[in-house]
C-alpha cells in the first residue's frame, strides 16, 4: 500500500518526516529493545536534521540509545569523504548530539580498513561484512528518489534490479559518481517493516509523475512502491505539481 503525503514547505516536510519516524519507533520500543532504521544519504540528512534535530518538541522524544543504524547504499570512500553516506549523518545529525551529550545511535558502517582506491576485489568483502550486520527485517528504510529514478544504489535499467542471491551488492559502474559503492537490493527492501521516500522540489516532478502515473514502469523507485510492504511518500506540493496521484 502507497501513501502520499505532500505539504507546501520543506520545514513541514521534514516535521511530518520526523513526527512518522518517531511513531514507527514507539511501536517498535513497546515491543522490542531496539529500532533498526536504514537511511540514505543526499538531502535526506537535512531532512532528518530539521525534523530530529532542531525540532525541540520531538528531539526530546527521539530514544537514540536504542537506534540501529543502517545505510541503504555507501560509497565507497573514507568515513571522513564528502561523498560518505556516514560522513554526512555523522555531521548533521550524530555532532549535534554529541555536542549536546545526549547518546547516540548504534551506527553501522563499512570498514575503512579494507578500503582500496585501485583494486575492486575488496569491495566484496565490505559487501559481505556489512551484509553480516543487518537484522533479518529492518524495521524503517528511509530512502530518496533520484531526478532518474534511482533510489539507494539501484539505478535505472541496471543488472542489480534482478539480484536477489545477496543482500547487500556491490557495484562499480555508478552512473553517478562516486563509481564504488554498495548497496541494499531487493530481498532487504522486500523484508523491511515500512519503507519511506522523501522527494522535494519541481525538478523531481517529471520522474514522480512516471512513478504515480505509470503502472509499467520500471524504475527503481517505482519498483520500490509496488512492493508488498507499506511504503509512505513524503513530498513537497513542487515535487508532485501536475502529477496524478492515485487515490
């Protein structure tokens, strides 16, 4: 089932993002002792900063200490890279909570050590190690849709929207750089609990409105909504102007 929520300013985008997660977590902790979420980078950061971080009312109700945090995709690139998936959580979110002394999340990352700039043989092995972190269901994947449609590493027409023998693939031939990366595939998405787009701005309406409007479509993000999981679409009005959406 798809849901779209769409809201005029960024500012309720990311309040109404945050105010979503906070449920999910509550009705993971009334239950469990962990909340396993899985993020992706780009302006999704921003978004989890304002509503999570600057939003005071609903910071204070954000249970850090019990977070177990994924990526859907990483570069693959030092921790520390302005290309990092990490690196950019770290800066937005995972600083302020430091400086604010409040205990962070439990944070999964790829292992820096086997990082090589020239030889791809390693990055099976940092596929294969963060595949062996992941819980059998994750419980909220956070993702973003690319103006192509990609969503996480899994990119238009790419082989990779067929593989189902690993979780977490590798791939090298990114067409949006950084060419290295790794990445969530199906079976994981196909297992999550809830999965979430956030997706703002005009220029996203033209890809928004194949996703919404073309049942054939097989872009990765519109391959994502059709899945049997609940899968929630947050949005600014920019993003779906003109854009049929399915009642």
């Amino acid at each position: 089932m798809v849901t779209v929520n769409s809201y005029a300013e960024s500012t309720e985008v990311a309040s109404k993002v945050a105010q979503y997660i906070l449920n999910i977590q509550d009705s993971v902790l009334a239950t469990s002792s962990e909340f396993h979420i899985a993020i992706s980078g780009g302006s999704l950061g921003k978004v989890l900063k304002a509503g999570l971080i600057d939003n005071e009312s609903i910071r204070s109700k954000v249970q850090w200490s019990k977070w177990k945090v994924y990526f859907s995709d990483e570069r693959l690139v030092p921790l520390d890279h302005e290309d990092s998936n990490y690196g950019l959580f770290n800066k937005l979110v995972l600083e302020a909570l430091g400086h604010a002394g409040v205990p962070g999340p439990t944070v999964f990352t790829i292992n820096e050590s086997l990082l090589h700039d020239t030889d791809t043989t390693t990055d099976a092995e940092i596929a294969k190690e963060y595949e062996s972190f992941l819980p059998s269901t994750i419980d909220l994947v956070l993702l973003g849709c690319g103006p192509d449609g990609h969503t996480a590493s899994l990119f238009p027409g790419h082989k990779l929207l067929n593989e189902r023998s690993v979780k977490i693939a590798t791939i090298s031939d990114s067409p949006k750089p950084p060419s290295r990366r790794i990445t969530f595939t199906f079976p994981v998405l196909e297992a999550a609990k809830n999965i979430a787009f956030v997706a703002e701005g005009a220029g996203k309406a033209p890809i928004l409105k194949e996703i919404f409007e073309s049942e054939e479509s097989q872009l990765p993000s519109a391959l994502v909504s059709k899945l049997n999981v609940p899968v929630t679409w947050f949005t600014n009005d920019d993003a779906i102007k003109g854009v049929n959406i399915p009642k």
